[in-house]
C-alpha cells in the first residue's frame, strides 16, 4: 500500500508559483506514494464555527481528505508584498 500524501496549494490563482512548485517537487514521488493535489479557490471563507456544526459540504471533504491522508505539504501564497 503507498503512503497517501495530500498537497495543498495555498494560492488560488491560475498557474500560481506554489502549484506549479507543488507539483514540480511532487512529480518524482508518484511512483512511491499516492499523492492527491486538493485546491482551496472553491473554499468559501473559513468560520470557527465550522468545528463544531454546519460546516459547509467543501470543508467537510477537504477535511475528510486530510484526515485520511499520512502527510499533507503546504506550498502557501507567493504574495508576501503585504507584509
């Protein structure tokens, strides 16, 4: 059975820097492990509330995702200009 690693791109943006170094750096590892790119865009923002009730079907499935995965890499945003 192949260790099951989830990548997280943090940008949203098309062809962003972090997907592409995402999977770029995850291409020779396929072999090895299953790996399973999961894209944030369709999340809407996120609510401590989520925790506890009515979290929406999206944050459901992406959790459900990272709970069942070994690993998960995040590749976050290129854009630090605001900082």
């Amino acid at each position: 059975m192949k260790t099951k690693k989830i990548i997280v791109a943090g940008s949203t943006r098309n062809n962003s820097y972090s997907q592409r170094l995402a999977n770029h750096i995850v291409e020779p590892f396929r072999e090895d492990y299953e790996t399973d790119l999961i894209k944030i865009s369709h999340l809407s923002f996120y609510r401590q509330d989520y925790q506890t009730a009515n979290a929406p079907a999206e944050y459901e499935d992406f959790w459900s995702k990272t709970r069942s995965s070994d690993a998960v890499l995040l590749f976050r945003t290129e854009n630090l200009r605001s900082q």
